[in-house]
C-alpha cells in the first residue's frame, strides 16, 4: 500500500514520521537553538496520578459530556514561530545568462539583485497541562525549531512558554507557563490500558479550535514509526493535524496518552492514529525538567527478536524474549556474566515480549539501579543481577537553562562513555581515552571552535578526562568563559579553544 502526503492547508503542512506516518500537528521542523547551561535541580514536579484500573462494565455511557467539562480545560493550544531569516542574496547572473543564450547580446535588460531567505512560518498544535503551576506535556515536533512558542488555555488567557526541554528520540517535550492553579489533568497508568476501551482524542485539528472524538484503543505496543523508543497506543478517536501533543484520555477522564501521529493516505484521519503512552511521557518529563536532557539506562547488549528459525535452532517453547547477538565488553551485561545466546525473558520483574520492548525496560530503569534478569541459557533458567549503567551519549556538558544563568562551560555539547561500542563507531583505538563528543548545537561556541560528533576529549583545561561524568565536573561552575580542550581526531591529538563569550 502506497502512503502518499498532502498538504492539508497552506498554514497547515503535514511531516512524515518513518515514511508511513503522519505528524499530527504543523509544527515546523527546524533545529532549535538549545537553551544551556548548568543550574542547580529545580524541584521534581507534583503529578495528580489517579491509577486505578478503568470500569470496564457493560452498560455503556449515554454521554461523555461530565468527562469532557472535567478534562477540556487542561488541553491547550499551542502555536510557534519560526522568524523570517535571510540566507543570501543573487545578483541575477545565472538568468542574465539564461537570457543571452536564447536572445544573444541584445538582450540589454538586466534583473534587479535580490534577496532569497525563508519566510516567516507559523505552526499549531496542542498541549496537555500536566501540573499546577503551569508544565505542559506536548511533542517534540511541535516546537522544535521555534523561536517563539505561546500557550491559549480554554478561559482565552494566552502565555508565552519556554522550552524546558526536548526529546526527539521519544518526541516527547516540555514547555513552561508562568500560572498558578491552572486546571492538570490526572494521569491514568497507561500499562493497565487494555484494547477495546473507550477513549476520547482532545486537540486542536487544523487550528480550528478544541475538538473531541471517541473511539476505542485499537492495539497496544505498536513501533516502527522511526523513533528510537517507541510504545504507541494505537487507537481509531479521529487525530488530524493539530492534534500533535494533544490528550488520549480514558472514560474517566484520565490522560493515558499524548497524541503523535497518524496513518493515512490523504494527510487526514483514516482510522489509525497513534499516542504516546502517558508512562512513558512522565518518565520523560521528569529527566527534562529536574536533569535538562533524559537519562536513560543502559545494558551493554546488541539484542534481536526471536524468530520461529531462531526459536527451532534454540529449542526454545516460543518467540517472546529478546536473543542476545553480542555483549559490550566491560559493560553492565558483561560484568553480570551475560552471554551471547542468552534468551532474556524477564527484566526487573516484567516479563520480555521482544527486543523493543526490552530496550523501553532498560531504558526507563534509573542508572545505577541493580535489577533482576531472567533468562534462558542452554534450556536452562537464571536469574542474574545486573547494574544498569548511563546509556552512553546521554551525559550532557552543559545541563538546559531555566533562569539564564551562566555556570558551565562547553553549552550545546554532548558527550558519551568511550566503551567499545563507541570505539568501533567512531573508530577510536584502545589507547586512546577520553570522553566521545555525541552531539554538536550548530550555533554553539564549541561548533564555532571545530567541535565535531566523534572527537574524544582528552583533556580539558590541561586536566586528564576518562569518562562522560569526568567532563561534565569539569564544565561546571567555571569561572572563565574560555576553555582550553585537547582532542583526539583522525588520529593524533589536538588543542581547541572553545569561547562562550564569543558564541554566534
């Protein structure tokens, strides 16, 4: 079946997600210029959790009306804006010539010089209130990119909102309000969602205003939209473009979902929308606003799906699980005595459906944290204990700004263990140690110096780094805006002067 996309309006585009899916809101996709620098922790937000399992009898509602008065009010408009930038100018040279090769020199007639930038670009999208004093759950494609973002609550009152932070690889984000008392709507346990119960999609489609439909949960557990951790409710409630960040909510009222894509040939609802599971979002939430990036655990496995082939060759009963293909050396799987051809079966306690599913389990369990693994080896049962470790590539230099207050140095990088999956990546030899830069802002002074995704750090400030944790340390509440790096690249070792004060 082809997929094809439309434009729904000329305000409104549609973005596709994985080749298949269809973002549900308008958000422009451009890079954001990120907002970082190191800060003490605020205080972890107050969630109004309600997760008790939803009545499942079958009498049947002959209005949502009670629910919707109850819930509307925590659903927001979103809007954001891209400012119009130049990026150059044609002095017509390419058409003058054009006219002479067709018209030869008596063309006299010459065109004006003229400037070519990208527009100013407005998008629109929805939001759920998530707290009281004003944090909102919405997607990453929403207002990513966007140099203004506001909020429009039910009651007309209109905020500007900050970006607390942003996370592409789940497409969860979240955004700040200065307000008070405002109307959160009580989060459901989405785990205990089961197919076939009622829900009720709340967004703002097409930019026309708070809209409502229902359906029903259609399926559980869907992937392969192209994010890197993915758990979707599937779901048949009507989502349209606009309803990105908007509410899946339960017949009580309660948020089990954030609205992200759909499935369709038109550009519009076709039955097959998508929502990200609210369990998933809050854990999200919670590492944006108290760590200014997600944080995520760790294993040290490369891990596949268990094919009926697979299963025949392992003698195993069936295909749940998560095979293990290889074991990083020196990781937390390695230390606990993993081994390739390992069935995992259990994961602290749950049990494991698939390799996707294993890496959501891993990924949501704190750093640190020393949990039970069951798994099959040779036909036989075991448990083992193993210490989830940071996935490399979440440790951040420079943590998200909240009051633009300046203390670390090194803004806009990202950098990540040197382990061996890492060293193979980038091509790193053993002898070299340090912390692996993962990412680069564009606009940040690092990127200015040269900074690249791949370089190792080695020293910074003439002081020796060996690890991820070494070289946030070392950014934090300096004193200088100048910072004196050696690197690692393309085979010999460097030295790179990074100067905030210089940035842009």
């Amino acid at each position: 079946m082809k997929i094809i996309f439309t434009q729904l309006s000329k305000r409104l585009p549609t973005f596709a997600l994985a080749g298949a899916a269809i973002l549900a809101a308008s958000a422009i996709a451009f890079t954001q210029t990120p907002a970082a620098q190191a800060q003490p922790k605020p205080t972890p937000v107050s969630l109004n959790l309600d997760e008790r399992p939803v009545a499942r009898d079958a009498a049947g509602r002959a209005s949502f009306a009670p629910v919707i008065k109850q819930v509307s009010p925590g659903v927001v408009k979103v809007f954001t804006t891209v400012k119009a930038q130049k990026t150059g100018f044609s002095d017509g040279s390419d058409m003058n010539d054009l006219l002479r090769r067709f018209f030869g020199d008596q063309s006299q007639g010459r065109l004006p010089k003229q400037d070519f930038g990208t527009p100013r670009q407005e998008g629109v999208g929805s939001g759920v209130i998530a707290t009281k004093d004003g944090y909102i759950l919405t997607n990453n494609h929403v207002v990513e990119g966007a140099d203004e973002v506001k909020v429009a609550l039910q009651d007309g009152r209109e905020f500007t909102a900050k970006v607390i932070g942003r996370d592409p690889k789940s497409d969860v984000a979240v955004i700040k309000i200065d307000a008070k008392d405002l109307p959160a709507v009580p989060m459901a346990d989405s785990d205990k969602v089961e197919v076939g119960d009622v829900v009720l999609a709340i967004g703002n489609p097409f930019g026309i205003g708070q809209t409502v439909t229902t359906g029903i949960v259609s399926a559980k557990g869907r992937g392969n939209m192209g994010l890197d951790y993915e758990d979707f409710i599937q779901t048949d409630a009507a989502i349209n473009p606009g309803n990105s960040g908007g509410a899946l909510v339960d017949a009580d009222g309660r948020l089990i979902g954030i609205n992200t894509a759909i499935l369709s040939r038109s550009g519009g609802n076709q039955g097959i929308g998508f929502a990200i599971p609210v369990n998933l979002a809050r854990d999200v939430m919670g590492s944006l606003i108290t760590d200014g990036h997600v944080t995520r655990g760790y294993l040290g496995v490369m891990i596949q799906d268990v094919t009926p082939a697979l299963a025949k060759e392992f003698k195993l009963k069936d295909t749940t699980g998560a095979l293990v293909g290889d074991v990083t050396p020196k990781g937390p799987a390695d230390k606990a005595g993993l081994k390739s051809g390992d069935l995992l079966v259990e994961f602290n306690g749950k049990p494991v459906t698939d390799s996707r599913h294993l890496k959501l389990e891993v990924a949501r369990t704190h750093p640190g944290q020393t949990v039970p693994v069951k798994i099959l080896r040779d036909g036989a049962a075991r448990t083992i204990e193993v210490t989830v470790k940071t996935l490399p590539g979440t440790e951040d230099l420079a943590k998200a700004d909240r009051d633009s207050h300046d203390t670390g140095t090194l803004n806009g990088v990202g950098v990540g263990d040197l382990d061996a999956q890492a060293r193979q990546q980038f091509e790193v030899p053993e002898t070299v140690k340090g912390a692996v830069v993962t990412e680069v802002k564009p606009d940040s002074a690092a990127a200015e110096a040269g900074l690249k995704p791949g370089d190792v750090i080695e020293e910074i400030n003439r002081k020796p780094v060996k690890t991820a944790d070494e070289a946030v340390r070392l950014t934090e509440n300096a004193t200088d805006k100048t910072t004196l790096l050696r690197v690692w690249r393309d085979g010999g070792s460097r030295f790179v002067v990074v100067d905030e004060s210089k940035a842009g």
